[in-house]
C-alpha cells in the first residue's frame, strides 16, 4: 500500500510503500519531534511508489519527503482506493528546519513545543501571535496559553526575548496604547511575504545559527 504521511509544521510530506501504513506511520512518529498524521493510503505497490516519486519530483524535499501541496493532496484524494479525504490548507504555518535548529541550540524539547505552539498563533504579514478573535496576544494575557507558573513564564519570556525568538511592542493610537507580541519570520510564518517594519525587529537566523 502507498501511504501520505503529513507534517504541517514544516508543510512537508512523505510517500511511501508499506505493507503495514499504521506501523511505518508510529515509526516515523517515534524518531520526528514534529507532529506527524497519516494523511492517506491508496492501494499500490512499490512499483507505483517509483511512478509517484517520478510524477513530484519537482516538489522534492529529501529522500521520500516532498512540499506538502495541492497536487499531492489531489492525487489521493482523487484515487478510488483512498481510505480517507485529506483537508488541503492554503495558509499553513510554516516552521523551516533552520528555525528548528535554531531554537534546538538554547531550548530543551519541552520549550520547542511551547514555542511551536506559541507558533501556531501567528497571522498576518506583521507575524503578529493572536487570540482566536483577532485580539493580540499581550505578555500577560500569552500565559495561560504557554502554561508555566509565574515565575517560570516570566525567565521564559525573557529567554524568548534575548534569543530573538519574539519581539514585544507598544504602539501608541489616539492616546491609547496598543500591545502586541511579534514572532520571529524568519523562524516561522503564514505569510509568504512579510512587512518590513516586523522584519526590521529580528536578525535573521540564517546568519547567527550555531553551527
């Protein structure tokens, strides 16, 4: 059986041949810090894993992994034998393996998933972390979201901070001041373009990455 298995994190996915989908799927899970689900599975063997390899090669990351996009999303859901309709998202986060290097090299693997999660709030081409009705997240009100006693969120914010994973501004409007957390672009984003006065917050990772 031909199996799509998804990482909407680093918006990749994998094609793969396995007479076993369900156990190659908790393999895979096991040894990837990213969440994974299996998208789909069509019948095929692995002669049809080469055809499909071939037929996306332009969207090719490494090995079996490909840019997870609509074409391959298609494809399964079009096949007869699909054992499952796989939802296609237009404006995915996008979490680049650089900015989860990058992260790796200050924060344990506990952190890097509150910061993922902190992540997934992100909208817009200033990268601004929302609530769910389009209220900017402020320092206190991110709290119970990160889920840290009082004292712990605070040492975090502040390592988030120095490590130029988030940038807090206020901006004042008709007297009113306005508060609101940025997230690091070039760490992750939704937006393929993003406004010049949130990029002018952050250095960009590519240059300062431990090696």
């Amino acid at each position: 059986m031909i199996y799509l298995i998804v990482c909407e994190t680093t918006e990749t996915c994998k094609i793969g041949y396995s007479n076993n989908p369900k156990t190659r799927f908790s393999q895979l899970q096991t040894s990837n810090p990213n969440q994974l689900y299996l998208g789909s599975v069509i019948q095929g063997d692995i002669n049809l894993e080469k055809e499909l390899h071939e037929k996306f090669k332009d969207f090719k990351v490494r090995g079996e992994w490909f840019s997870y996009n609509k074409d391959i999303v298609d494809y399964f859901n079009n096949n007869p034998t699909a054992d499952r309709q796989i939802l296609y998202y237009e404006n995915p986060l996008y979490i680049n393996t650089v900015g989860i290097k990058y992260i790796s090299n200050y924060f344990n693997f506990t952190q890097l998933g509150r910061i993922i999660k902190i992540a997934e709030k992100v909208k817009g081409t200033f990268n601004i972390i929302y609530l769910d009705k389009d209220i900017p997240y402020t320092i206190k009100s991110l709290m119970p979201d990160v889920e840290y006693t009082y004292s712990k969120y605070n040492d975090f914010i502040k390592k988030l901070i120095e490590h130029n994973i988030i940038y807090c501004l206020t901006e004042y409007q008709n007297r009113k001041s306005i508060e609101y957390i940025l997230f690091n672009p070039y760490i992750a984003k939704r937006e393929t373009e993003i406004h010049n006065k949130c990029l002018k917050h952050f250095k960009n990772i590519n240059e300062t990455i431990t090696t």
